[in-house]
C-alpha cells in the first residue's frame, strides 16, 4: 500500500513520531531544501520512478505526494 510505504520513507528522511497525511513542509522539522532533495531521491527509488523537477516542487505534503503517486499507477 502507498502509506505504508510512504511512511517508511519519511521515517527515514525525517525524524517524525507520527505519520498522518497531515505532515508537510510547513510543520516537519528539518523538511528544508536539501531535505526535499532527498525525500524527492527516496521516494523514486521507493517507487521505482522519475519525479521531473517540475513535479518535485509541488510535492510538499504526504497528501499532494500520496495523490501524485496514485496517479502514477503506483
């Protein structure tokens, strides 16, 4: 399941106590622009695909990341 494995990449990239589709770039602590960078990296190796830069700005919150991925098929 998409979550699921969501969470776990998030775990790995922030140091988080909860995961909820609430989380986002606005109220996770060291989710800055290197952050992004590799949260962007972990979840295209994750999910086995290319996130374009274009893509990667706007996926600032599990919500927005869990949308995108389901469109993709995922």
């Amino acid at each position: 399941m998409i979550k699921d494995r969501l969470e776990v990449v998030f775990r790995q990239s922030f140091e988080i106590e909860k995961f909820t589709e609430d989380l986002s770039i606005d109220n996770v602590p060291g989710w800055d622009s290197m952050a992004h960078v590799g949260l962007i990296l972990a979840l295209q190796k994750e999910f086995a695909i290319s996130i374009p830069p274009a893509d990667a700005i706007e996926l600032t919150s599990v919500k927005n990341i869990i949308r995108y991925l389901a469109n993709r098929d995922v």
